[in-house]
C-alpha cells in the first residue's frame, strides 16, 4: 500500500525547501470583518504569528469636542506570515472572513509591498488610505525617514505624496514628502 502525496504549489517551494537559514513564511493578505482589525492581528499576535495591521491617525472633528482616531491603512484587511498548508489555526481566529487568493488556494502579497507599507507606519510621517494607482511616475526617496523607499509621485495643490500599493488588494497609502527628497526611478 502507498501512501498519498502531497502535491505543493510551485509558489510555496520557497518555503519548505531547506537551504541553509530557514526562509520565513510568505506574507499573506486576510479579509476581516468591519472594524475588526485590531482584534484579528491580536489574536494571531497571540497564537506566535507574525501579524501586520497598519494603523493611520485621524483627527475626527465633533459639534462638541476633536478625537485623534488610530484607523486601517487598509479598512477590512490585515497581513500575516503562515504556512499555507497549515492554514487552519489563522482562519479560525475570531474576525476572519477569508484568505485572499485565487479560488482557495491563498496567494502571497509581495515581501517588497509589505517591506514599504512597514518603513512608511515606522517613519512617523503624516500617511492616509490612498486610491489605487496603475500608472504614474515612479520615484525613489533619497532623504528623511522614508529613504530608499520607492513607490509613486501624487501631486494636489502644491504638495508631494509618495504612493505605495499592495497589488493583491489595489489598495494604496499615501505619505506627504518634500519634492526635494525624491528622485525618478528608471
């Protein structure tokens, strides 16, 4: 009698063959139900994943007072590092909708979009939900917080955004910079 074999996807390769240091698991794009950020990426935080919530300050105005607010970069998505074949523990988390991927095989959000959605959160400059940008001049920051960080040019009225996207979602951040920090990526 033969046991069965487990056929991978080509895509997880990456994260099960042993080649000297182990690789850490693929970022992954999770749907949450509304408002429910904060708690989905607690509860993965506290089962030992890696969990990434992006967080913007909002200043919300009332007739009777003004509240500084932290919201979603992404309204409805958190990000996570797991195994796909051992998925399981991730969806039964409390708030969890679904895994983004093709059908049901969960798809990976690029290590590079993460890397610079992380280095603009980090930095501390002024960062909003941006809309979704196919094309547009791509530029490279050379100086402040957010150099080296590469992503696209926004102008309005007067003032410089740096736009980076997470393509699996086509939702984009935006982060106010000085035109004179960046350069033109060729």
């Amino acid at each position: 009698m033969t046991s069965p074999q487990l056929v991978l996807d080509p895509r997880y390769k990456q994260s099960i063959e042993p080649a000297g240091a182990p690789r850490p698991n693929p970022w992954f794009a999770i749907r949450v139900k509304s408002q429910y950020e904060k708690i989905t990426a607690a509860a993965l935080h506290n089962k030992g994943y890696e969990e990434f919530a992006p967080m913007y300050r909002s200043r919300r105005f009332w007739s009777d007072r003004v509240k500084e607010l932290d919201l979603p970069l992404f309204p409805g998505y958190i990000f996570c590092r797991f195994d796909p074949l051992h998925r399981l523990p991730v969806l039964t988390s409390p708030g969890i909708v679904s895994i983004i991927g093709l059908g049901k095989i969960p798809e990976p959000v690029d290590d590079g979009e993460i890397a610079r959605i992380q280095a603009i959160v980090s930095s501390g400059v002024l960062a909003c939900p941006w809309p979704f940008l196919r094309a547009g001049q791509k530029i490279a920051v050379t100086r402040g917080p957010l150099s080296g960080v590469e992503g696209f040019l926004v102008s309005s009225k007067n003032q410089y955004r740096l736009v980076v996207s997470i393509q699996l979602l086509q939702r984009s951040v935006a982060a106010e910079i000085d035109r004179d920090c960046i350069e033109p990526v060729n």
